[in-house]
C-alpha cells in the first residue's frame, strides 16, 4: 500500500491515490475514522474519474503511524503529513476536501502554504476548537473511554448515545488505536482559534457546508464566511455534525460544480 514518510519526526502516512492526470482532490477525513470512509460512503465513485483522489489516513488513525503522546499531533507535524503525501504523490498543489478536523487540517495548509490549495471545501468545519464542545460530538466521557485502551468501550458510547451507527463509520472506528486517538484528543482540545485576521487574508476560494444542527459549527461558518473573502457558505438543512457526509448527494451537488469552477 502506498505511503510517505514524514521527513520531521518519521511517521509512516499511508494513502490511496488514482492517477489519471485529472485534477487532484484530497479527501482529509475526521476524528476516529480513516480513509476507507471516502469510498464506503461514495465520494470516490463520484469524483473519479472526473478528478483524481487522494485519501489519507491522519496520523493517529486508519494505518497511519499511531503516537501515544499528544505533542506528536501538533497541527505543524500533521501539515509535514499532508506535504509528505502530496511529493510521494507528485503534486505541488490540490483541491483539499476535509470533513471536521480534516476542514481545519485543510485551512492550516492554506493559510500557511496557499499556493498547494487550488480550493477549499470544508464541511463540518471550524476555525475556533472548544474542548466542552468535542464531548458533545460523541459522548460524555468519550476520553475516558479512549483511555482503557479498548476500542469496543468508545463505540459502544457512541451507540449508547445516538444509536446503531452504519457500517462504514463502525469499521473506521474499529480500525482506530484507542490509546493513540486519546493521545489525539487532548492535543486537539488544547488547540487554538484561527483568528479573524488570518481568515480575512486568506485568499483561497472556499465552499463551507455545515449542517443547521451542527451547533456551535454552523455558527463559526457563518463567521467564516462574513470574514473570508472569497468563502461561501451552503448551510445543510436538519443536518448534525455527524450527519453531516451523508446522505452524500446534497454535498456532491454543491461540491462538484465548485471543483469544476476552480480547476
């Protein structure tokens, strides 16, 4: 299977890539679940071969090289992930796609490298992190859980809280080591806001999409995109923060005229 290594601290990243000469889109996943949730919900079958594909695992999850002290997940070390990645893959520059923490991995690669992102779609994103707000995305004590070392506990929480989750989201989980995701989250909780300022010259064309129900998320788009100059935001009706992929067709509506607009 395809991999980079990271040049810093030497974390093995593994990816699935096409390679057709169309124009790169990279699909950045979210927190606890992997690549594979690109292809289990349909994105890639959409996208390809119109665009070609680019699916990492984030460190910390999938295959990915999996550190159990949080200073291992500092936004620096993930952004030499994604510039690893795209030299094994050839690529000086993509459209970067990410889903909740993949939106924020993608806006710190644009604001600090802009010429590698071609566009930016962030769905479910934020600029601003807020610890008492990661609890609600899965469940009270979900660290905790993390903590044992067992994935079972973590995903039996997320069931006890929201019911049976489908089988694509239940093998990412699966996949995760609970120890490195806890080493994750704390690192992830102790970030800092992207400020308004850094918003406001970041000159990358954005689509922002984020459920009506993904508070306090749909509040931040909305702030994002007052701010960010050339950002729109296509808010999903009914939608929570977990709800937010899929069904995918309404995403698939908005993102693939944006992408063709942009290449």
């Amino acid at each position: 299977m395809p991999h980079a290594v990271n040049p810093v601290d030497a974390q093995t990243i593994y990816f699935d890539a096409s390679d057709t000469g169309a124009p790169p889109v990279l699909l950045l996943h979210g927190s606890a679940l992997s690549r594979s949730i690109w292809r289990g919900l349909g994105y890639v079958k959409a996208l390809e071969p119109e665009f070609d594909t680019i699916r990492m695992d984030l460190r910390g999850h999938g295959r990915s090289g999996k550190p159990h002290d949080p200073a291992a997940y500092a936004m620096d070390l993930v952004l030499e992930d994604v510039k690893a990645v795209l030299a094994a893959t050839g690529h000086e520059s993509i459209h970067l796609v990410g889903y909740s923490f993949g939106s924020r991995v993608g806006l710190s690669l644009a604001i600090k490298h802009p010429s590698m992102v071609r566009s930016l779609t962030m769905l479910g994103g934020t600029h601003a992190i807020e610890a008492q707000h990661i609890s609600t995305l899965f469940f009270d004590g979900y660290l905790e859980a993390l903590k044992t070392g067992d994935m079972d506990a973590f995903i039996d929480g997320m069931e006890a809280g929201g019911g049976k989750l489908d089988p694509a989201t239940r093998h990412a989980f699966a996949s995760n080591d609970a120890l490195a995701l806890a080493a994750y989250f704390e690192a992830t909780e102790s970030g800092s806001a992207v400020s308004e300022t850094l918003l406001h010259q970041l000159a990358t064309p954005t689509l922002l999409m984020t459920g009506t129900r993904d508070v306090p998320r749909i509040d931040h788009s909305r702030v994002m995109a007052s701010v960010m100059p050339h950002a729109r935001l296509v808010a999903l009706e009914g939608r929570s923060h977990g709800g937010t992929l899929y069904p995918p067709q309404q995403i698939l509506e908005q993102l693939l005229p944006f992408l063709r607009s942009h290449s």
